[in-house]
C-alpha cells in the first residue's frame, strides 16, 4: 500500500509506493557535474571475506547506484543537506558520541588472545 505525505515546507503531496527501492551507499565515487543534468555514482566496499576467499583490496569497491538528477536539482539538495547538518549540528554530535560510548562499553572486558580463535560465549 503506497503512502502519501506532505513533505515539511513542500507545496505537494507525495507518494511513497511500497515497493520503491531502498539502496544503501558507503559513499559517493564519482560525480559528473554538466547541464542540465549530472550524474552521480555511488559504491560499497566489499565485504571481509570469510575463511579461505581472497581478500579483496583496499581498492575494490562496488557499484550500487547511479543517479541522473537535474543540476539545479542537485545544487538544491546540497544547499538542504548542509541546512539540516547545521541545524542538527547539536544532535550529530550527541548521537556520535552515544556511538562511541555504546562501542567501548561492547568491548569493555573482551580478551581476545588468539584472533585465528572464535570467541566462546556462556
């Protein structure tokens, strides 16, 4: 079932189907700045091999998406995203450090003597 929404300061309605693709990015790995439109290409970093498969490189990376947008569109969005960052600037920076303090209290005790071993559990 599709949603439909207005979006915070929009002058329309949007609908969400339920199906629309959801794709995760690392990061952005080439842009392509021209008018009217630019392209933008998105990848993933491989995953850590499992026991016995190559490693890959440090260099290897997967592409994901690649997205076609108007330029205008894309000078927009920049201009939303740096908005939001600042606005946000406060929380960016709790959560970050909630992060690192959810991490270190995870690994607070843990002994690892041989990393070739698994770790036991209880």
């Amino acid at each position: 079932m599709s949603k439909t929404q207005k979006p915070k300061k929009a002058s329309f309605n949007l609908t969400m189907p339920e199906n629309m693709p959801q794709i995760y990015a690392d990061d952005l790995c080439h842009m392509m700045l021209g008018m009217p439109n630019s392209r933008l290409v998105f990848h993933v970093t491989p995953a850590i091999p499992k026991q016995g498969e190559t490693a890959p490189s440090n260099h290897d990376r997967l592409g994901v998406l690649q997205l076609t947008i108007p330029t205008a569109a894309l000078f927009n969005l920049a201009k939303h995203i740096l908005s939001a960052a600042h606005e946000n600037e406060e929380q960016i920076a709790r959560s970050h450090e909630r992060y690192g303090e959810f991490c270190r209290t995870a690994l607070n005790g843990i002994s690892v003597k041989d990393p070739d071993t698994t770790l036991e559990t209880d």
